[in-house]
C-alpha cells in the first residue's frame, strides 16, 4: 500500500530522457526484501504532471530514433545484450533480493530475458515487408513496417527481469521509444536494465522509467502522445488497462491471469509427473503465470499421486533466498500476500477438501515464507480450483477420464496453459486438439515459449489480438503501409522490349 512513509531507505529514482531524477513525489511505497521482511528501498509513486513530463520526454526522441537505420538500432541491441551477459549474476542477485525466488530461478529468468534481446537483435529480417511486382498491368505492390510511436509497458511483480524485457527490446528496435512503468513492488531491475541501456549507447530519450500506481497508469492510458500500450498483471488491471486504452485510441496488449491445469493419465511415469507438478506448482513459490495450480487425475492414479506430491514437495528446502543457493523454494512477494494464499488452505476445508500438505509452518526470521501444501478431493465449483491463488498451493482434482479431464478446462475462465502427462500419443493429441488454453505442454511441467514464440494466453488471460514475443510483438509494435506504384513508359521507353525478349 502507498506509504508517506519517513523511512531512510533509498529512493529509486525516476527516468526521463538521460537524467536519472529524484521524483518531486510525495506519496510513496515500499521495496521489501522478502528473503528477510526488511524495507531495501522506497519507490516514489508519481503525479500525473510528472509522468506527462515522461511521456513527452519519450514524445521527443521519436522523430531522430525512427529515422535511425535499423541496423543501427539492431548494433545497440548487440551491445546491449553483451552488457547483461557481463553482468548476469549480478542481475540475478538483484532478481532474488527483491522478489525472493531462488537464484536458479532468476539466472533462469535472466536467460530468458536475455533471449529477448537476441531476439530484437535481429529486427533487420524481421522489419522487412512483402513486395509483389506487376500485381496489375505495370502496378508494383509492396508492404513496409512503420514504428508506431510512443509506446508504454506496465509489468507485474513476478518476473521484474524478464517481463519488461519481453516488451521494450522488441518495441525500440521496431524505431519506436518507450516509456516503461515497472511493478512498485520490484522496480530496481528495472532501473538497473535503464542504466545498462544507457550504457550501451541508445539515444537519450528513447527509453524512460516512470514508477507509480493508478494515477500514473492513467495517464498513460489516455495521454495524446501515447500509441501503444503493453500490459502484464491480474485479469482484473488487464480488462480496464484494455477497455481504457482502447477507448482513448491506443493499441493494447494486455495479458492477464491464469489458472493452468496439469492432467495425469494413468498411464503417465509418476516419477517425472510427480517432479514436473512440483516444479511447476512451487517454483518461484508458485507466483508464476504459467504455474500448475490444478492437477486433474485421470483414474486410479491419483493416491499415488497425490502420496509422491507429498513425499516430493514435503522434502522442500523453504528458506531465505538472498545470498543463499541452496533453497527449494523461497518466500513470496509480501507478508499480506503470503496470510492471503494460506487462508485459502482454510477456504478449501471449509468447502470440503482435504489439506494432504500444509505448507503453514513457524519458519525462523520475518522473512515472508510459507510451505508448498497439497489440496485433494478438490472439486471444480470451488474456489480454490476457480480462483488464481498466486502461490505454492497445488489442488488435486479427481477424474474418471480424459474427456472429464478436458470438460474441467472447458469450465475454466483463465486460459493460460495446460499440460499433459502421459505415454499415450492418442491421448496428447486429443488434449493438444481440444484443451481450452493457448499454450500446450506435453509431458512438460511449464509450457512457457521463449522469445521466438508467442505468448499465447486465450480467454480471461489475454485481451487484445497480437500477443506478446515472437513476430506477433514486432506486428504489435509496427504498422504496415502498403504502397501501388505504376510507372509510365515515354515514347522513347515504349519501344523498348523487356529484357527475357531480347534474349
Ligand atoms: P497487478 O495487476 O496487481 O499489477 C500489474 C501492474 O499493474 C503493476 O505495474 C501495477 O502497478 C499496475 N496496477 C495495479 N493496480 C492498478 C490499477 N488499479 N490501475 C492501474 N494500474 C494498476 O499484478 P501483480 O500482482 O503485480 O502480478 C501478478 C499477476 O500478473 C498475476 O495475476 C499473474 O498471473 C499475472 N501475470 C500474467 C502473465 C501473463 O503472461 N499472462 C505473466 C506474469 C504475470
């Protein structure tokens, strides 16, 4: 929550254009490190004047940056990718202090927003249009992208890395500028890829960081100079940041919540099924879009499930994960959010489950961490198996077959993800055909594509049309103009025969 607060920790500060600037705010929040409950740092959270100066900071770097050759573009993404190589473990480092997952976890997370960066490395090919000649009598047609203009990322607090990174790589190199307003929960990676970027040689202006809640969000979702808007968070912010944006005129990507289902068949290897659910219910203590959260069991192999999810998850190393490698699973994001997830373990046994784990234990120092707990007997009409519970709780649903397996995802609001496990290339491919989710996964725990894919949320978990990564986020960030030339021959020019006649 917003905080007046006096507090001596540092204050993050703002970009706008090449000045780093302490924010003349007067509200605040606070950064944690979750590992230990201590306050790291203060993030100010900007007036509306503050974050249109932002926008028109960005407003005027765009005429000289989309008149920049692409390959010069391309060149400080090269030289930028090359800087968060070098400095890879420290950004992991930074990841885990303010989130709390593990470093495993955020050197995966720098890897894969690293790949992203590849990824606008090669934006020459990817910019190129299509050509027709004589699609008509002497007519030529031909398409050639455009950037769009000023566009603006809001991200959310669980991968502070990587989900900018999926967003203003792709959108700079396309010749647009960027305003990027981080989650203010975990805004110091964020400050620290502005400062390699800077670092790396792009034009003042092109990239800003504006840090705030709703007030600066609002602007820029109606601010003139805004063209485009990328958004990841909950499904509620997705729908108004998409029903805002689009109304005051902008493009808008906004990928929202999920709750992704894993089915086991009884055919399945329980021993890889039972490692895959865990590491995909409880890594990053289960704070991850693409987490499992609804294990549906086909048949008779849910009591041996459910007992290895026990035996599996039970033996869970949960500590502190800031300078510390050697942790399973690390705390979530805040004290409010950890009493939040375990009072669904209470939700679930009021409406009749049974808590197989518990993941409530007295861990020692204030660090905000809690167990992974398994919930059985769980049915779909509850709310722990309907609600996005954003933590390391895994329900177990229990179902006679595949088709029963594939009427529980139809039911589903979200469509995230989904995955199967089994040895049956019948069954996958029914599943493949049929789950209602934009991202399959067979016999993998967490179907997420990397950067050359898109990211492709359906339903409750997206709204838009182009998703985020892949070709689909240089289409997002561009737009096309189709040219028709037809060019008149003179006398002169009339008499002359195309050349495959004189041969
Ligand atoms: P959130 O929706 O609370 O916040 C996301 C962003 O929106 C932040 O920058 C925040 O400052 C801003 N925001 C919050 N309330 C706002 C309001 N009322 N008006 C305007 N802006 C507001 O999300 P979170 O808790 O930071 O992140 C977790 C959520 O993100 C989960 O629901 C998770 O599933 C989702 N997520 C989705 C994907 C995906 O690709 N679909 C990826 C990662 C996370």
């Amino acid at each position: 929550m917003p905080t007046a607060t006096t507090s001596a920790a540092p204050l993050v500060p703002v970009l706008q254009g090449f000045a780093w600037h302490v924010s003349p705010s007067t509200r605040f929040g606070e950064v944690f490190n979750p590992s230990t409950g201590q306050v790291i740092a203060r993030v100010p959270l900007c007036a509306a004047e503050e974050t249109a100066a932002v926008v028109e900071a960005a407003a005027a770097a765009l005429p000289a940056w989309s008149e920049t050759p692409a390959v010069e573009r391309a060149r400080i993404m090269f030289r930028y990718r090359d800087l968060v190589a070098a400095h890879f473990d420290e950004l992991a480092a930074l990841v885990t202090r303010e989130h709390g997952k593990t470093l495993p976890e955020s050197r995966a997370e720098v890897q894969r927003g690293m790949e992203m960066i590849e990824y606008a490395c090669g934006v020459p090919s990817l910019l190129m249009g299509d050509t027709l000649p004589n699609i008509a009598a002497s007519v030529d047609a031909e398409t050639v992208r455009h950037p769009v203009g000023v566009c603006v990322g809001i991200t959310p607090y669980n991968f502070p890395f990587m989900v900018p990174l999926w967003m203003f790589p792709v959108a700079i190199v396309c010749g647009n500028t960027f305003v990027l307003k981080p989650s203010e929960k975990v805004p110091l990676s964020s400050v620290r890829l502005g400062e390699l970027l800077v670092e790396a040689g792009l034009p003042s202006g092109v990239f800003n960081i504006v840090h705030g809640d709703k007030t600066c969000v609002d602007v820029l979702l109606t601010h003139p100079k805004v063209a485009a808007i990328s958004f990841v968070g909950s499904t509620a912010i997705a729908k108004y940041i998409y029903e805002t944006g689009t109304k005051n005129g902008k493009r808008v990507q906004a990928a929202g919540g999920a709750k992704n289902h894993l089915i086991i068949m009884p055919d399945a290897d329980l021993d890889q099924s039972v490692k895959a659910l865990s590491a995909s219910a409880y890594g990053c203590a289960g704070q991850r879009c693409m987490a499992g959260s609804v294990a549906v069991a086909v048949g008779n192999v849910a009591d041996p499930l459910v007992g290895g999810l026990c035996d599996h998850a039970g033996n869970f190393r949960v500590g502190p994960t800031d300078g510390v490698d050697n942790v399973d699973m690390g705390p979530v994001i805040r004290r409010e959010h950890l009493e939040r997830v375990a009072g669904y373990l209470d939700i679930a046994t009021s409406e009749g489950a049974r808590v197989a784990l518990d993941g409530r234990r007295d861990f020692a120092g204030d660090g905000f961490l809690l167990g992974p707990s398994v919930l059985d007997q769980v049915e779909p009409s509850m709310r722990v198996a309907r609600e996005e519970i954003f933590g390391p709780v895994l329900s177990v649903i229990r179902v006679n077959d595949l088709e029963s397996a594939l009427e529980v995802g139809r039911k589903c609001p979200y469509g995230n993800g989904a995955s199967i496990f089994t040895s049956s290339g019948y069954a996958a491919r029914e599943f493949k055909r049929h789950f209602n989710a934009g991202m399959i996964g067979v016999n993998v725990g967490v179907p997420a594509p990397m950067a050359w894919f898109p990211f492709t949320g359906w339903n409750q978990s997206f709204f838009g049309d182009l998703h985020i990564q892949g070709t689909e986020s240089v289409h997002f960030y561009t737009r096309q103009k189709m040219t028709l030339t037809r060019w008149f021959a003179s006398a002169e020019e009339s008499h002359h025969d195309p050349v495959w006649k004189t041969k």
